[in-house]
C-alpha cells in the first residue's frame, strides 16, 4: 500500500507538532510527504502532477492544523483545482474510486470542547462533513480522522503512543482488530531488524516478532476450539 | 441596521449569478460590499481594517460558490487572519457578540441532491457547521442560509422571488413572521416613492403602500377578537 501524505500548513518550520510528526516519517519508503506551502510558494499548484499522484497512491491524507474548523487556504485551493469532474472522479472517471481518504488534525483546543455544550460546541465528526462528503463524492473510503489534540502539552509518553497511530493511520491496513495490528507490528519489526547491525538489538527484536507470531498462533487455535464448542 | 456583505469568488467577472445578485444591491445604502479577491488580488489581507468594518455593522454575511462544500481559498484566509482571539472574539473582547452571521451560497449542483443518498449525500445545514461553529465561537448568532441552487437553469420569475430573498436576507430584520416581511415591504415602498418622479409609478406605489398598511391594522384586529374569544 503507498501512501500520499498532503500536508498544508502555513508556517510549518515554526510549527513542533508538524516538524515532530514530519521527522518520524522521513525514512518510510511507502509514503510520499508533500508540503504544499513549500512545493507552491506562489500558489500556483500544478494540477497535473498532482492527478498523477493520486492515481499512483492508494491512501490519500490531508495533514493540517485545524483552523476555523477547517483546512489552510492552499489545500482548499488544492481541492478546487485538481479534483475535476472527469478526471478524478465523476461518472466517466474512476480515478480516485475505491482508494482511502482520511485527515490528519492539529487540533489547539482539547477534547473535551468538541461536544454540544463545550466551547467549539461540534464534534470533529460533525465538523469533518465537508472532507466526508468529498470522499464520497469522489468514490473513496473515508477513514476515521487522527484527532492530535494539544499535542504541546502531552507527556513524552503521550507523544510516542500518539507517533505510533500516525505511522499506523499512514501505514497500517484499515481496521483496529488485534490481527491487522499484530500483523502490522510484525512487519515494521522485521523491517527494523535488517536494518540495524548490533546483534543485541537484533536479537531483541527478533525476541519479539517470536512472541507475537506465537500469540497470534495461540489466538488462532483458541478460536478454533470456541468455534467447535459453539457448533459441534 | 447596516450589512457588511463579503463576498469571495476567485473569477467574479465570469459568474452570471454573482454579478446578477451584485448588480441589484449597487445603491443599498446600509450594505457594504467587499469582493476579497477584488481588493486583496495579492492575497494581503489587512486585518485592522477588516476587523474595522466588523466592529461598524450589525449584520456580516459571507457570499460565495460553494466549491467543495467550503468557501473560497481567500476567504479561508480573511478568517484565519482577521478573526483573532482577544480582538474579534473572546473572554476579554466581545466586538462580534450579538451581531448576526449569515452565508449566501451559489450552488451548481441541485436541491435534492443533498440528502442521505443524493449525490452530496448531506445537507446543506450538515455541511456549513465550520461556519455555524465560527458564529457560536465569536459569539454571533447563526441566519438560516440563503441557498440558491442552480441559479442559471431558472425561470426569470424565480430569478425575481430569488432577488427579493436576497435582498431580505441582506436588509430586513430576522424572522419570516408576516408582519415582519410586510413592514419590510412597506419600508422598501416607501424609499422607491422618494426616488421616483413619474406620478403613475408614484400613485401605484402609495396604493401599495395604503393595502399593506391596511391589512396590517386589519390583522391586527382580527388577533384581539380572537384573543377575547380564547380569553373572555
């Protein structure tokens, strides 16, 4: 699965949240990072090479922080130039359907502020409709959205649980079964072990892919036993 | 009551709806017309002198096509400069609290289409709830949205109630109650009385004038014989 990583952010070198994010996903080959201010200064975006991406990527992001409720204005510009009905979508166009489409937020108010009743009195689902519909639309599936809420005051703990769901929201097949997780671990261990040289290190994590594929062995037996005790 | 009425298109010139709804409101005195792209063509937005002209009306209303269910990119951009925590809104700062907020879009696709399994497949209240956060935020309360959807395929009458529409929601004071509508009417009356010299046009407009008035009061007394009926 390759992965277009769109991110929009008026003043990225100032922003911590993007550059923390940003720099944890240098290396990985199956995602393309684009940062819009940075590709198109004068805004001038060229729809074409942006149609070819597209079409060679099976999960698009858009990566933003979520002012006004809302993407900055050159990824909403992004949006009204390249996405043309009979190219990217549209019933003589198939380009974009069947891929995933989700949001990446940057969010400077907490949680608890996105309800009836609190201070930003929607949810982010709610406010998220105009990206919702946009996959519709153009015949892609909508993910859940990757909520970053204050980011800057999170413990370091925090920040590294929260760095994990967003190599997985970049990487990871859709789902939150423990499989498609076990499996997705397995795989960026494996990776990790040819790519470090320090034996110890290596036999470390190949201690770990052992336990997991071993848990996902015994998860598989113990399924089968409970289906043949429920039909026997 | 005065309207400050932003409008954001990025090729206003080619727009046959816009200009249609524009032209009509060139001598509106209360109403103050601002094309972004017209005065800020290189996207430099000063945010003193917009937040001036917020503090000056009572009444701000965005106009614009409603390109992927958002606004234009520039208009994007005048919110993310110009409303600003302790200026515009706030605890400290309450310049937008009171005032009244509304949205008057140019829509290409038709009515129907917005609902659950219509090609937009959400409504037009679902999909403008940034906006509708932005007036809870700043404090402002949230007009019904003028909607006018395929503008150009219309008859020439519809073109004509659509105006009268327009104009309410530009000029006359919340609420669709009969007497608000008819004081409106009768207010429009009599200004055109003042710019006209031709006796013809003069005399069908103080005819107007007096059945409007008259079926005001006569209202009026229908409602307190009805009032000692109920209440004898």
């Amino acid at each position: 699965m390759r992965t277009l990583l769109i991110v929009s952010h008026p003043d990225i070198i100032e922003s911590y949240s993007q550059q923390y994010f940003l720099n944890s996903i240098k290396d990985v080959e199956e995602v393309t990072v684009r940062h819009l201010e940075t590709i198109y200064p004068n805004g001038n975006i060229n729809p074409t090479e942006e149609q070819r991406l597209l079409k060679e990527h099976d999960r698009i992001i858009f990566q933003f922080p979520f002012y006004w409720y809302s993407s900055p204005p050159l990824l909403k510009h992004w949006q009204d130039v390249v996405l043309e009905e009979g190219v990217t979508h549209g019933p003589s166009s198939t380009m974009l359907k069947g891929k995933e489409f989700g949001l990446v937020l940057m969010i400077g108010v907490s949680e608890r502020e996105y309800q009836a009743g609190g201070s930003e009195h929607f949810t982010i689902s709610e406010l998220t409709k105009p990206f919702q519909a946009l996959a519709h639309k153009t015949g892609m599936e909508y993910l859940p959205s990757l909520d970053i809420f204050q980011f800057a005051y999170m413990e370091d703990e925090q920040k590294m649980d929260m760095l994990i769901r967003y190599w997985q929201k970049l990487t990871m097949e859709n789902g939150e079964s423990l499989t498609v997780r076990e499996r997705w671990l397995v795989n960026k261990l494996e990776r990790s072990f040819l790519q470090i040289h320090e034996s110890d290190d290596q036999n470390v994590i190949r201690h770990a892919i052992h336990i997991l594929e071993e848990n996902q062995m015994t998860i598989h037996d113990l399924k089968m036993v409970l289906d043949q005790i429920q039909h026997p």
